[in-house]
C-alpha cells in the first residue's frame, strides 16, 4: 500500500466565533478574515511541511484545487506542485486535482501537467475532479446542469491532446479548437496515471471503472462511514468483468499519532476540532444545488461528502439556537471524532493496526494521509509525520505488495537519465 501525504493548506487563524457569526467557510466567507501575513507565513509553513513529509520517505505527496474558501487555501495545485518539483527530487507529486470544467480551454492542464512531469522526469499523477458545488457552480459560475458534460469533454480533449501523434482538431460542445498540439509532451508515455477524486457519485464510479481510472474517495468522516461508497465502486469494477485491484482506489483518511495514545489524544484534539468545527462550516445551500447531482446518484440515496458537512453543520447551529436537541449542540467533540472513525488516533501499533484494517476492508492501494489537519502547529505536524513515516509506514506498507500490481503509479525516468536534483550554485 502506497502513502501520500496530502495536504488541504486550510487557513489557521479563523475566529474562535467563526461557526455562529458567519454563514460559511465557503463562497462568502468574509475577505476581511484573510490577513496576508498570515498567508504568507502559512504558505510557506505548508510547502516545508510537504517538502518534509518527502524527506520522510512518504510514497508521493499531494495537492489539490479549491476556491473561495478558508479551509483549503489552494485555488491551483499546479503552482504548489511546481515549487515541490525542484525541491522533492525524488518522491511522486499528486496533483488531485486540476478542475477541468474550470478551464477554458482544457489544454491549459494538458500543458501544465506535461511541463510538470518533464520538471520531475515523469514523476507526476493527473487528478480530475468534477468539483464540488461551491468552487464550480457558486464560486466559478458553472451551470450546473452541463458541468459534467462539461467536465467528461474536457479530460477526453486532455487525453486525446497527450496521446495523439499529429496535430488535430477537436470540434466538441464546449471546445471547439482549430489546432491542439501540446508543447511539451509528457514524459510518461502514453500519459501520467489519472486519478479521478470523488465524493460519492455513483456515474463517477461507473466511469472509473469503465476507463480503468483510480477511484479516489476523498472523505473527511473516516474509514468507518466511506466503506459503503468503496464497496459499491468495487462492485461497479466487477460488474465490468474486471479484477478488483486495490490500486485502483484510494481513500483519505486524518492520521493522529503519537508515542502513547494519552499523548495523541493530548495533543491533537484542538487541531481536529478547529477543522471540523470550523474549516467544514459550510452553508447548506451551497453543498447541494438543483442539477448538481445526477439521477443515479440520487436514485442510489448517497450523500456527498460536502454535503454531509453541511447538514452536520446545519444541525449544530439549529441546535445552539434552540438550545439543543439534534445535532451536536456544543459542537462535534474530539471524542466522537476518534469513535466514528474520523480519525485514526493512538500509538504507532494502535495506528498501524487501525490503517491494516481501512486497507483491507475498504480494499484501497493508495491511502492520502492527513497529518496535518485544522490549525495543527508546525512542531507538531512535523511529529505526527515522522511518527507516522518510521513507525506506522514501514508496518502498512507491505499490504496487497505480493498479491497486485500498481498499474496507476508514477513510471519516472531512470535516474541516470533524470536531472532534477536542484545543483549547488557556483560561488
């Protein structure tokens, strides 16, 4: 099993009183609540947190693309993944994702992705998400009635612009483009493994399975509440006739570990409760708007991940306002956080023995680890990272090795071919 270290960069300094003043952490969240000089040292912080989580020995690390919100301060992974490019030399960069329906043309992602793999000698992934409801249709504009449509062109003109030998048209719905000819190409041939991010649509399942792309569930509520939506992507795979090979989904999972579980639990609740408390106030408005969803996925009854955020959140906030009942009335403890499963907290063994079963039961490859989350201090992200990289990885690491084949990871070039181990300048 592969572990990525995956980062939301959320915003640290929110207001003790976010979650009752204001409406949303998302789309409208208030501009005057963004101080640049904590943008400043927070970005900064957070790429030596990824660059240290590579210094580890984690398998890759990863980004991802969010608008208008204070709980991930990354509208393009692109730029974070370029200034990783020189500076981890050796370990895979995830971009999960780029938008597509965000960019008009698509090709600038083709372009992006392919400079990225020639920086790194092949070293990068190629992640696809539709997007949630608050970046795509509130943030960006997007109708939401054509932005899967949207979307589906806009990886198959990528695709197309990656593999085809010669100079082409593309006359689709949305893109309409004379010439495609993408300059450079991409190191990896016939292109660089593509992960789709999901949060619950049974049509993305479908379309995983189909065209043989990683299924990545990207939920904030923990092993324990995802292992219904990995099991109906896995029999998705199987209806197709095909194996159901872990590596061909990942999950995402908050990681608290610590030298004793008393420590762990010490430790990282303030972080844990900043995040959930606070980075996933979301409107309910926003999480679920008319068109988003599709038929089958409502068919199917399953709740996306945001919009499970925002019904909890919902639910806490009528809560304080009646004065309780329903919800959690003081907010959801850090207690209830580690029970459901939202985080996996304990010792290195306790961790382990906790990852082993997620692995297995949810029979996923690729595990993205948060160990940052929320407001977590630098000090102690960097703990929680080496804790986790010499004492969790090394017991975790073996699964499903024996058994399958990583057929979506990273292909670089061969180190003696490879130039990207930034040089000393000549004094």
């Amino acid at each position: 099993m592969k572990s990525i270290f995956f980062h939301l960069m959320p915003y640290p300094e929110l207001p003790p009183d976010f979650p009752e003043e204001h409406r949303s952490v998302w789309v409208d969240i208030d501009p005057s609540l963004y101080d640049p000089e904590v943008g400043n040292r927070t970005y900064n912080e957070y790429l030596d947190e990824l660059e240290f989580a590579a210094g580890c020995g984690f398998d890759a690390v990863g980004v991802n693309e969010h608008h208008s919100n204070g709980y991930g301060l990354m509208p393009s992974p692109n730029i974070i993944a370029a200034a990783l490019s020189r500076n981890c030399p050796e370990t895979n960069i995830i971009v999960l994702g780029d938008s597509v329906a965000l960019y008009n043309p698509p090709l600038r992602v083709a372009e992006e992705i392919a400079m990225l793999d020639g920086i790194t000698g092949g070293r990068m992934v190629a992640g696809f998400p539709v997007g949630s409801p608050m970046d795509t249709i509130f943030a960006y504009g997007q109708n939401p009635a054509t932005l899967r449509e949207r979307y589906h062109e806009g990886v198959d003109l990528i695709r197309q612009a990656w593999t085809r030998d010669e100079v082409f048209s593309y006359n689709g719905k949305y893109n309409k483009l004379r010439y495609v000819n993408v300059w450079p190409r991409p190191v990896q041939q016939p292109h660089p493994p593509i992960w789709i991010p999901g949060g619950g649509s049974v049509d993305t399942w479908d379309w995983c399975a189909e065209q043989d792309l990683v299924y990545c569930y990207l939920s904030y509520f923990g092993y324990k509440a995802g292992l219904k939506t990995m099991q109906g992507f896995w029999k998705k795979v199987q209806e197709t006739g095909k194996e159901a090979n872990p590596f061909q989904g990942g999950f995402a999972q908050f990681i608290a570990v610590a030298d004793t579980e008393k420590e762990a639990w010490d430790l990282y609740r303030e972080p844990a409760e900043y995040f959930f408390n606070t980075c996933l106030h979301v409107y309910a408005g926003f999480a679920d708007p008319p068109g988003y969803k599709t038929p089958n996925t409502v068919r199917a009854g399953v709740e996306g991940m945001v919009e499970r955020a925002a019904r909890e959140a919902t639910a806490r906030s009528e809560s304080k306002k009646s004065g309780g009942g329903g919800g959690f009335p003081k907010g959801l403890s850090f207690e209830d956080m580690v029970e459901k499963g939202y985080v996996i907290l304990g010792d290195p063994t306790q961790v382990a023995e906790q990852v082993h079963e997620l692995a297995t039961t949810m029979h996923i490859g690729h595990l993205m680890t948060f160990c940052h989350f929320g407001n977590m201090h630098k000090d102690l992200v960097r703990y929680n990272t080496e804790m986790y990289a010499t004492k969790v990885m090394p017991e975790v690491s073996g699964i499903f090795e024996d058994e399958y084949e990583d057929l979506w990871w990273p292909q670089p070039l061969d180190q003696r071919a490879r130039r990207d181990v930034p040089e000393v300048p000549i004094s």
